[in-house]
C-alpha cells in the first residue's frame, strides 16, 4: 500500500521497493523460510526467537499475486469485529502494474 501522492511522485522508488520485496519473499518460499542465515535475518529484524519465528507463518504468494488475497474477506472480518463500521469499495483497489514490472512481465 502506497500514498498515493508519493506513488504519483515516485514510481521508480516503489518499483525499487517491489522488486526487493519480491526477491525477498521468493528467499523466504517453501523451505527458504527455515533456512539459518534466513532466520538470523529475521531474528535481528524482529528480536525473536526459535518458536516465535518459526511457529505461526504468514503466506505470501511467491509472485505478489494479489489476486490470492481475500480483501472482501478480510475486510468482512474486520466489520464483524467492530473495527471497521463502513466497508470500503474495493473495485479497482489492486494495482498490480508494479508486480508485474518486478516479474518482468
């Protein structure tokens, strides 16, 4: 997610930044994840350890695909909790042109 503004500003910088976050969530796929130099990483970036990096995982599709995302899903959850009271539209919401300049695609 981006401001807008500075996405408008700044497209060089954000397709910078996507392209390491996909280089970095394809080094953490599948079993990258569990690898030591790959947790070393983590453990200094977070301050925890063993079972607490490795315990609960969050799955991101290898290519940023966000079409694997349930927004509406999420965004359900979210009023049934109270947290949110007006539900966002969420036509048009996803803009993947940066996800496919980091695929090269």
């Amino acid at each position: 997610m981006f401001n807008p503004d500075f996405l408008r500003r700044n497209p060089q910088a954000v397709q910078a930044f996507v392209n390491a976050l996909m280089a970095g969530n394809r080094d953490l796929a599948g079993d990258g994840y569990g690898k030591p130099e790959n947790l070393a990483i983590l453990s200094a970036a977070t301050k925890l350890e063993g079972a607490a990096l490795t315990r609960d995982r969050y799955y991101f599709d290898p290519n940023l695909d966000p079409t694997v995302v349930d927004l509406d899903g999420i965004q359900r959850a979210f009023v049934e909790m109270g947290a949110v009271r007006s539900p966002a539209k969420l036509d048009g919401v996803v803009d993947t042109r940066f996800v496919k300049g980091a695929r090269g695609s």
